[in-house]
C-alpha cells in the first residue's frame, strides 16, 4: 500500500449529513501529494497516545495506521511498530510542530 493523498468526508448522522452517501456517485475528492508536498494532521486524526519523539540522528519515522483493536480506534496515523496497528508504511514524519499536530510526507514521496 502506498499513500497518495488525503481524503475527507464529513458525517454527523445525529445532524442528518453524510457526505459520504449525498454524492450518489461514489466519487469524492482527494488531496494528491507529489514528491515536494507535506501535510499537517491535527489530532484527533492521528494517535495522540504515541511515542512521537523525532531522531536526532536523521533517520526517518516510518507511519502506518491503527487497526480496530487500538484504544484510539482504526484509521489514525501511528509509527510503525505501535501496538494494535498495522505494518505498512503508508508516510513519514516530517515534524511535531505541536502538542496536537504533526507534519507528514507521503511514502514513497522524496523530501
């Protein structure tokens, strides 16, 4: 697996919107990273629980996501080797630039 790009949908049944369900097409829109781009994730959307402690000795943090079975949840971006997630390196960590936000390139992408 090989990340591309971010995607969001926006769903509040208890509001009556999901975003996911009014297109009627199945399409929706993707942010697509090239090799030059990065983005910050805030939290929630990444586990907050985690070890995010950047090396000093220049190697990358390599980033998968949670799976059904972590405390957080499923789908949030954690470093490889986490409990309860999975083993493919979907990005990299770029930067903490925050108590609540991380910077990330995608797998694949060169800095």
């Amino acid at each position: 697996m090989k990340g591309f790009g971010l995607s969001n949908i926006f769903v509040a049944p208890k509001l009556g919107i999901d975003e996911s369900r009014m297109a009627g097409n199945n399409l929706m829109a993707v942010w697509v990273g090239g090799q030059d781009s990065s983005f910050e994730i805030l939290a929630p959307a990444y586990d907050t629980s985690a070890d995010w402690t950047q090396p000093t000795n220049g190697t990358d943090v390599a980033l998968t996501h949670t799976v059904s079975a972590h405390t957080l949840g499923p789908a949030l971006l954690t470093p490889v080797g986490t409990a309860n997630a999975a083993t493919a390196v979907i990005a990299k960590l770029v930067a903490v630039t925050g108590t609540s936000k991380i910077e990330v390139r995608f797998h694949g992408a060169t800095a």
